[in-house]
C-alpha cells in the first residue's frame, strides 16, 4: 500500500536524520490516510467504529508527528514512529 511503502520511507529517512524527505513521505501518507474512510475491513467488520476510532488516532499522530518533523525534534520523532507502529500492528491484528 502507498502508507505503507511510505511509512517504510519515512523511518529510513528518519534513521539518516533527513528530516526534509521524511517529511515528504510522511505528506504522502497523510494523503493516503484521508481515504482510510474508503478502506473495506478484511474482517471484523462489524467493528466499523472502533475502525475509524482508530484512524482518527492514526491521523492524529500522523500530525504530531509532521510537528516533530518539523521541529527536528529527534525524541519526539522517536515517540510518534513509535505509537505508529504500535497503532498499526494493532489495527491490522483486528481488521486485516
């Protein structure tokens, strides 16, 4: 997926403190991110809500995150990808 590819871009980019191309990848997945609304859930779709609960959160970071970026605040840059990952590995846990 392109979040996907890009959130991979994103930590690479990170790593060698190349805030300016993490910050583009990370504008990309925020694009990406205003169609989760469209996704169709794998399973559990029953759960529409806490899905979107949960994309509203992973948005949200995604901001706090372009924040830090923006900042080239290293600790809170850790912080952030750090919640990311933890929110995506539990979102495709439940609905993928």
């Amino acid at each position: 997926s392109v979040t996907q590819k890009q959130w991979a871009a994103c930590k690479k980019y990170l790593d060698a403190d190349n805030f300016a191309a993490a910050g583009v990848s990370l504008a990309r997945m925020q694009k990406a991110a205003g169609d989760l609304e469209k996704f169709k859930l794998h399973k559990n779709s029953e759960r529409t809500g806490n899905f979107k609960e949960q994309a509203d959160n992973f948005k949200k970071n995604l901001s706090e995150l372009e924040k830090a970026i923006k900042d080239k605040d290293k600790m809170r840059v850790q912080r952030f990808s750090a919640t990311i990952d933890n929110g995506c590995m539990q979102c495709h846990s439940v609905f993928r």
